[in-house]
C-alpha cells in the first residue's frame, strides 16, 4: 500500500493547529494515499480534517438551503446534475445552449462545503449565493454545524450499496494515483473497508445516521436509494421535486420536462461532454475520474466468495433491524409491547362482520383437524364463541379496544372493515397508503397501477 499521496493533500499544507490535532487523533493508513484519521468517530484525510472543521465552525445554513449528502462514490455526481436541473428548470430551461450543465462539472455547480469552499480551513463568505443554495457534503450527521440541524435547511441523502460503493470508491482513489509509483490492491482497500476505515465512514454508521433522522424527520431529510433512481428514475425524480416542494405540472409532465433532466443528467451523456472529458479542477484532478461505469452490480466482476461472504456477514449484522418491517399480530392493544404503543409504529387494524369471523374460523379450524378423528361441531365453537372464548378473544373486546385506539390517535392506527374493502376496494386501498405516507401519484394512478394491485391480490 502507498503512503504518498496527492500534492494537495500532503501534510506540508496543514497549519500549526492542524498538525498539533493530527498528532493525538488515530490514525490508520490508507485511502488516497494518505493517513485516514478518526475525528470525532469518523475517518478523514489528513487534508480535508481542517476544512471540515472550518465548515463545522463557519458555516451558518439558511432554511432555503438544499443540501445533498452522500459517502463518498455513492453516485454523488448523477444526483448533483438532476438536483442541479430540477431546481433550476425554469431559470435554466433544459438542453438550453448554454445550460450550465452542458458547459461545467456537478461539482462545480453544487459545491462540496469540505472539499471545496472551506478547502485548506479558508474562510469563506457564501451568504451571498443565490438561494436556494445548493450545496454538498460527505460528513455524517452528527458532524454537521447545529444550523443545519436546527434549521429548515433540506438534506437529500443518497445511499448505494456497500459493494459497489466500495468497487467505485477504489477504482477511484487509484485514479488519483496513478503518478505514484504503487497503487492501492483491493485486497487491502477492502480490509480496510470492512474495518469501518473508508473516507467519511465506517459507512454503516454514516448510512444509518441518515436513515434513522430521515424517519423521525420525513419532511427535512430525503432517503434515496441510487439503485431505486436507476431501476425508476422517472417516479424518484418526482418525488424529489415533492420533497424540495417544486413538484412538476402537468404541463411539465405532458411536454416531457421529467424525461428531459433524465436524459440530460445520464451518464451517457454528461461523460461524453467535452467539460467532462477535458475539464479538470484547481487542485488539478481530472473531472472524467468522476464517471466510471454508473452501474448496478459491477462489484460481482471483482468480488471473491470469501469477500462476498465476509461482507455479507458485515451488512447483516450491522443493518439489522433497520429496515422497515411488515410484520403481522393477533394480540390485542393492551397487550403489545410498550415500544409499539409509544414509538411512531404504524397499526392497521382490519374488523370483520363477527357471523362470518366465527364461520371462517370453524372451517379454519376443523381444516386442521382432517386427520384427526374428533372434530368441532358448529354449535360446541358457536358457544365457545358467545361465551368469549375465542383466539386471542373475546372478539368484540379487542374490535373494540383497538377502534377506540384509533378514535384517539388516527396517525398512528387505521381501523379498516373487512367488507368496506370487499365493496370498494380501490377506495379503501387509497386510504391505506395514504395512512402509510406512500400515496399513488397521478401518473401510477394514470397507469393503473391501484387496479393492478388490487388485480394480483385478488382471491
């Protein structure tokens, strides 16, 4: 592994101060060349360790900042150019001559706050921007200044998939040094990776720091996924502009304004740009070590079994419990966990017409005793049944409990009518989503997406 690195991140730049905090940080060699130190629970390059302390001490945000946060090569640039275009449409018209994506970099139109406008610990003045101000960052969120976290600024937060984040982010960092006379193996980077040693990481806490604020602040943090922008770029894109409150008309939509971005921000056609292919930045990198492959899945060309393995093992164990749950009870309300009663769980409560419950339940139940000699007649489970003897019964004193849950606390339980969906099912498969925050939109609901669910999920 190499310990030299770029010009502009070799230690001869730092100040005094920056030193003095370098000698008592951890410190690990590795990407970029360089030592990788721990700082305040996260790994920086030794260069960028005084920008990102001077974006932490400088920067004040403003409520009508956009900020778009990523780890490192987790299609950072792609998000940066659609961000870029979606705020800006109507001042920038798309495909315009001059549209300023045609003719600068990404980065260069949505800044990094460390890496490039607190570069070298500067001080720098950019209350004067254009608002809303587009910026971009790789620190976790425990990092950010307090007005960030404070304010009514909005964070777009991309995640990728570790594997190909990690492939990504090696055929990058040896890129930047391919002056030097060795390069990183990736036997070594992924060691290092599974560590939690990679830039801005470990990349689990990064990831999951996002993902949890994102659920306690739907309307502040944006979680996507770069797999979902490129599996459905156009239904992303859109929820986006919701998110950023600029959600595209139906003029827009019917003169084809969505697909417009999506074809101007692809990677096909920003690589191909003469900016892109020529241009490079003041530090001297090339802009086109930005675009590589934007792929899905490339990690399965350069992964062994034992590093697919042993990473498997590493996002099971570190994602556990993460992601969202559908899960299924029969248990009544007062008997759930106090964690579900008090947390922001959702709970979907369906009631059926009593006759038939007890009906489906005693062919339920002898269907389980075919091979059994005794079975139950009708009129032994109808007494069990009045007489509150049933599963998790008696069955009106749960209907009831949990109807009145949801009198009192609507956001938190839908209270549905087995034959309410039975009579108008699209109706009450609206209701849910939207109980769920999921709503259609106009164009699934165009498409005929609710009839399609209701088409597959039919008995």
């Amino acid at each position: 592994m190499t310990t030299s690195c770029p010009k502009y991140l070799e230690e001869d730049n730092l100040s005094e101060e920056g030193k003095k905090l370098l000698s008592i940080l951890p410190k690990e060699k590795g990407w970029l060349g360089s030592y990788a130190y721990n700082y305040q629970g996260f790994w920086v390059p030794q260069k960028f360790l005084q920008a990102v302390i001077a974006f932490q001490q400088q920067f004040q945000a403003q409520d009508s900042d956009i900020i778009l946060v990523t780890t490192p090569k987790s299609g950072t640039t792609w998000l940066k150019s659609l961000l870029f275009s979606l705020v800006n449409r109507v001042k920038h018209p798309i495909f315009e001559p001059n549209h300023p994506l045609l003719i600068d970099n990404p980065h260069v139109l949505v800044p990094f706050l460390e890496h490039t406008l607190y570069f070298d610990g500067r001080t720098v003045d950019i209350s004067t921007f254009t608002s809303p101000r587009l910026l971009a960052t790789h620190g976790p969120f425990a990092s950010l200044p307090k007005s960030v976290q404070v304010s009514k600024t909005k964070l777009v937060y991309l995640c990728r998939n570790p594997r190909d984040t990690f492939i990504s982010m090696w055929h990058f960092t040896n890129n930047l040094l391919l002056d030097q006379k060795d390069t990183d193996s990736i036997e070594e980077m992924f060691n290092l990776f599974c560590k939690g040693v990679s830039l801005y990481g470990p990349f689990w806490n990064h990831v999951l720091d996002y993902w949890k604020q994102s659920i306690e602040k739907p309307n502040k943090i944006f979680f996507l996924m770069y797999e979902e922008i490129k599996k459905k770029p156009k239904i992303q894109l859109k929820r986006l502009a919701e998110f950023l409150e600029c959600p595209f008309s139906i003029e827009e939509e019917n003169s084809g304004v969505v697909d417009d971005i999506l074809k101007m921000c692809s990677f096909e056609n920003l690589s191909n740009l003469e900016v892109n292919r020529n241009g490079k930045f003041s530090t001297g990198e090339a802009y086109k070590v930005f675009f590589r492959k934007g792929e899905i899945g490339d990690w399965k060309n350069y992964f062994t079994i034992e590093m697919s393995d042993k990473l498997n093992h590493i996002i099971e164990e570190k994602f556990q419990g993460s992601r969202l749950k559908l899960l299924t009870t029969h248990v009544p309300f007062a008997s759930l966990p106090k964690s579900v009663q008090y947390s922001k769980t959702k709970l979907i409560y369906l009631c059926m017409n009593p006759r038939n419950t007890f009906i489906s339940m005693w062919h339920f139940k002898n269907n389980l005793l075919l091979h059994h000699k005794y079975k139950n007649s009708i009129e032994e489970l109808f007494d069990l049944f009045c007489t509150r003897e049933t599963l998790y019964g008696p069955f009106y004193n749960q209907m009831l409990d949990y109807w009145k849950e949801n009198i009192k606390n609507p956001n938190k339980i839908l209270f549905l009518m087995y034959e309410e969906i039975k009579k108008k099912p699209k109706n009450q498969l609206q209701r849910m989503f939207e109980f769920l925050e999921c709503s259609f939109s106009i164009e699934e609901e165009n498409s005929r997406v609710v009839d399609e669910i209701l088409k597959m999920c039919s008995f």
